[in-house]
C-alpha cells in the first residue's frame, strides 16, 4: 500500500516535466500566433523591419536573428583561442598538477558568476576601455556583448573540452612517443585528432548557452532595432530585444516579441540536442 | 676471436619510480644484434619497467628516476635525446593501439608523420608495402589500406603497431607482451614473423608465456624483484637453469 503511494507520487513528480515542458510550447505557439498569422511565417524570420508606429505597425525578426548569430558567433571567435590552450594546460601539459587543480577551480568560479555581474563589469570596466580605445563612440555594441560572452562560455568550454583531452588513452600516447614524436607533435596529431569531436561538441554546447543569454547582452549590445552593419554597431539579440521590450509591449507587438522567443527556444533546443548527440557519441567511441 | 660489440648494453642500470624503493636493480646485460631475447619473471620484477627504460619512455614522467647506462651501439642513451633514441628503438606494447583516427595506410606511415618527415608518394608507397609485408599483413589488407586501422582484428591491429615501428627501420625492437591480448593463432603468426624479422632488428620481448621464449628466443633474462637474476642461452636457462629462483619460477614453483 504503502509502496503503491510512493510509486504514485514518483509517476506524479515525473509527469511534472513533460507537463510544464508542454505547457511553455503551447504557450509559445498559441501567443506568437497573432503575429505569424497577421506577417506570414516566413516574412516575419526575414523582414528587418520593426516599428511600432500606431497604424503601421510592422515587425520582423530579421535583425534580432542577425544580431544573436552575430554576438554568438563572434563569442565563439573570441573564445576558442583562451579556452583551447586552457583545456590544453588541464587536461595534457599539466594534468593532474597542483597547478592544474588550482586552474580549474579558478574556471568553476568563473562558470558559476551571475551573468549580472558580468553584466555590470562589461558595462563599467570594459565598455570605457572600447570607448577609450575609440573602437567605438557609445561603447556597447555586438563586439561589447561578444567579448563578455566568450568571457562567460569559455569556462564551459574549456572543462568540457579538457575533459575530452584527458579520455586519449595514454596507449595511443606512449605509441607516438615510442617512434620518436616530441610532445607539440602528440598533441596536434594525436590528441587533438582523437579528441576533436569531443571538443567539436563542446563548443557546439557553449554555442547553446551564448544563444540564450539574456542579461549581458541586454546590458551591453547597445539595444537598437536595426540590423548591425559591422561588430562595432549597436543592435539587438533575441533574447535582449524581448528582455527589453516585453514591458511596454502589447497585443501584436507582444506576440511578435513571443514569436521570436519561440524561434530562439527552437534554435537552441536543436543547438542542445545536437550537442548532446555529439558528445554521447564522442564518449562512447 | 674477437666478441661481438653488442648492440645494446645495460650497465648497472636503475629505475626507481618512488625515493624509496628500485623496481629495476643494477641490471647489467649485454644484448647481441640480430637475436630475439625473452624477458621472464613473475608479475611486477620490473620487466617493463627495465624494457621502458632502454627507449627512454621513463622520461615522459618527470618522477621516475633512471640511473647507471645504457649504451646503443656503445653511446649512452641517457645522455642521449629521447626523440633520437626513440626513433632507433622501436617499441610495441601489450595492447595493440594503432591510430583510431588514421587509415591502415597512415597508421604504417605515422613515424613519418609524427615527425614532420615528408616522403614522396612512390616512397610511402613502397614503405607501406615493404612493412607489411615483413608482418605478413599485405595480403590481408592490401585492398583496404584506406580503412582504419581500428577496423583489423586485434592480431592484425597487433601486426599493423609492429609494421608502424619498423617503419623507422629501428635497430633494436623492444615488445611488451605482445601476444597477451592475442589468440593461439594470432599469436603464433607473430612468432613467425619475429623470427623473421630477427634478421632486421634486435628484438628485446617481455614473456610471461615460456612456451614462447623456448620457441622463439635465443637468449633469456630471468628477473626476480628488480634483479636480473639469469641471463644467457635460453635452451641452457630452461634445460639446467644455475639460479634456484629461476629453477622455481620455470618448473611453476613461484609467481
Ligand atoms: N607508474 C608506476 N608508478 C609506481 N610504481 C610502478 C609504476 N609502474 C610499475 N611500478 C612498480 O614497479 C614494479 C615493477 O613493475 P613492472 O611493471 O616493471 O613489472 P612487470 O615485471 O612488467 O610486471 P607484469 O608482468 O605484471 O607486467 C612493480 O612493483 C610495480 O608496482
Ligand atoms: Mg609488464
């Protein structure tokens, strides 16, 4: 009896998930409707125009798509040159130090900030350093976001790749050493090769996280409705054009806002589940 | 009549892998080229240990410390570069572990390739041919040279490992239990070959299979707790060994 209710309560608990799940789609879908009805699915993904003058009012996602694959993939740029030599360092040169360790606790801390707060140090530390630098005249922007986002996906990527890095059995190694490879030549035809798809997963995953990061990039990307013309210019990412605009926004605007967080829940929910393939994949091979 | 200048010698040669305690003890032995030597002993006397130490792969692990010589062709190693060394020393080890992201082709090339050397296409070409050959791996893989390595049996993944290191054209061939992870056929294609080979390169092997030191080696160590503590014939070592302990282990009284 007793066991039956616990049973119930689990088989309860369990069908929360799918539930809410679910619900947040249907939501999406049944809200965002108005606006893919009223534009045309497939004009409102491509038209870049987004004013909300009364009368003529017209919305199109266009420039926030661009700005999110803008910030994301820029982050990525910025990211693999410091999390590649950082997942080197851990996971090959010095596993298993003391030095090793201390690097990735450091990394864990990093990973675990409150993207407000990077929020905060992008806007008063580095946006004045891209303003005295005159990189740029308002100092916010997609290459503002970019740089604080790689600054947040690289710890991410970093451990998950080093992690990858340490599973190259030492067989193969000690192999390549055997006929006479120096460590730089182990690496790069050895580990890295082995490696790569695991690694290749890794930033695919870190790819997913910049997709969907609102906060820093609301602070920092300069919040203009018009598609960037270079990395300097301000613009908007999907998730920072809902973050800002969802409060004063109703009717077809607002399903318009909730049109484009559903192509973003779309996207990194692909993004995710690809990843997560390639790793599996990656692990068990 | 003159003794023959050996190939390989190791004098009073150690290995400790911590401060306190020596798995290889002031070894001495002087290994003859072209002969196939079995290194036997019970579990954990320091076989591969004492055979890592002849190619310097003790010197990826900055904590373990070799100390006396070992002389190649009268030189040195531990004086020497361990790239060079390696490169003379060829070595294979008790599971085959060719290249999983490299071909058949480019597993045989990989000595090559991991050393920056660049050869011409006839040349890579006949080296492949060439060294499969001599590991009587040709005709099985000579129509799939561009799969990967990883796709072969393990016999054959263990003779591909053994057509990459004699790719370099080493001088002396170090094998750790080769044949452990193998079965009775596979195995004995490998005692084939080496016979074969023999007239190549030295072949130092670790065994734990007297069966096969008695088939295929002409000069035997026994080594008991880091000592080596019988070197010399092997028909002599099996038939009237002079060593007690090396009585005990052969006749399965230890280890
Ligand atoms: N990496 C290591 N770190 C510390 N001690 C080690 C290490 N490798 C081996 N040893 C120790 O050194 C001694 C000799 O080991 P070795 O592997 O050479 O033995 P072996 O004769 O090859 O044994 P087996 O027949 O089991 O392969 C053992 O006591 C072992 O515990
Ligand atoms: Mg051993």
């Amino acid at each position: 009896m007793n066991d039956k209710l616990y049973r119930g309560f689990l088989f309860i608990a369990a069908l929360v998930v799918p539930v809410v799940c679910g619900g947040v789609v249907y939501a999406l879908v049944t809200d965002a409707y108005e606006a893919f009805e009223y534009f045309g699915f497939f004009r409102f993904l491509t038209s870049s125009e987004w004013s909300y003058t009364d009368g003529a009012e017209q919305y199109g996602a266009l420039p926030f798509i661009t700005g999110t694959l803008m910030t994301t993939l820029l982050a990525l740029v910025f990211c693999i040159p410091f999390s590649l030599p950082v997942a080197l360092f851990v996971g090959e040169y010095f596993r298993d130090t003391q030095v090793a360790a201390v690097l990735g606790t450091v990394t864990d801390l990093l990973a675990g900030i409150p993207s407000i707060i990077y929020g905060l140090w992008g806007f008063y530390t580095l946006r004045p350093v891209i303003m005295a630098l005159d990189i740029s005249e308002q100092g916010s922007g997609i290459l503002t976001a970019s740089l604080v986002l790689a600054i947040m996906i690289t710890p991410y990527a970093s451990s998950l790749s080093a992690e990858f890095i340490k599973m190259v059995p030492n067989d193969l190694k000690e192999g390549a050493y055997s006929l006479g490879a120096t460590h730089a030549e182990v690496v790069r035809k050895v580990v890295f090769p082995v490696a790569g798809s695991g690694i290749f997963s890794s930033y695919v995953l870190a790819i997913g996280r910049a997709l969907g990061e609102t906060m820093t990039v609301t602070m920092l990307i300069g919040n203009t409705n018009n598609i960037p013309e270079s990395i300097t210019s301000t613009g908007n990412s999907m998730a920072s054009v809902i973050a800002n605009q969802f409060g004063e926004a109703s009717d077809l605007r607002l399903s318009s806002l909730i049109a484009i967080g559903l192509v973003l829940f779309l996207i990194t929910a692909l993004i995710n589940m690809v990843g997560k393939i390639m790793i599996k994949r990656a692990r068990i091979s | 009549m003159e003794p023959v200048k050996p190939i390989l010698e190791f004098k009073k040669t150690c290995v400790s892998y911590t401060r306190q305690t020596m798995a290889v003890k002031y070894v001495s032995a002087a290994i003859e080229r072209n002969t196939i030597t079995a290194i036997m002993g019970p579990s954990g006397c320091g076989k591969s240990t004492l055979l890592r130490a002849a190619n310097l792969m003790h010197n990826l692990y900055p904590n373990i410390r070799v100390d006396g010589e070992i002389l190649l062709n009268g030189e040195n190693i531990l004086a020497m570069q361990p790239i060079d060394v390696r490169r003379k020393v060829g070595m294979v080890f008790q599971r085959p572990a060719p290249f999983p992201t490299m071909s058949i082709y480019d597993n045989v090339l990989s000595g090559f390739t991991l050393n920056g050397i660049s050869l011409s296409k006839s040349e890579r070409d006949a080296t492949v041919e060439r060294c499969l050959r001599s590991v009587a791996l040709w005709d099985e893989v000579k129509d799939v040279l561009n799969k990967k390595g990883t796709f072969l049996s393990g016999g054959q993944q263990q003779r591909l490992c053994i057509a990459r290191a004699l790719a370099m054209k080493p001088d002396v061939l170090l094998m750790d239990e080769p044949t452990s992870a193998l079965d009775p056929i596979a195995t004995a294609h490998i005692e084939e070959l080496m016979q074969e080979l023999q007239k190549e390169v030295t072949i130092l092997i670790v065994t734990h299979n007297m069966g096969q030191a008695m088939r295929i080696s002409s000069k035997s160590m026994f080594m008991y707790l880091g000592e080596l503590v019988e070197y010399g014939d092997t028909a002599t070592m099996f038939s009237n060994p002079s060593d007690e302990r090396t009585k005990a282990y052969l006749t399965g009284k230890m280890g």
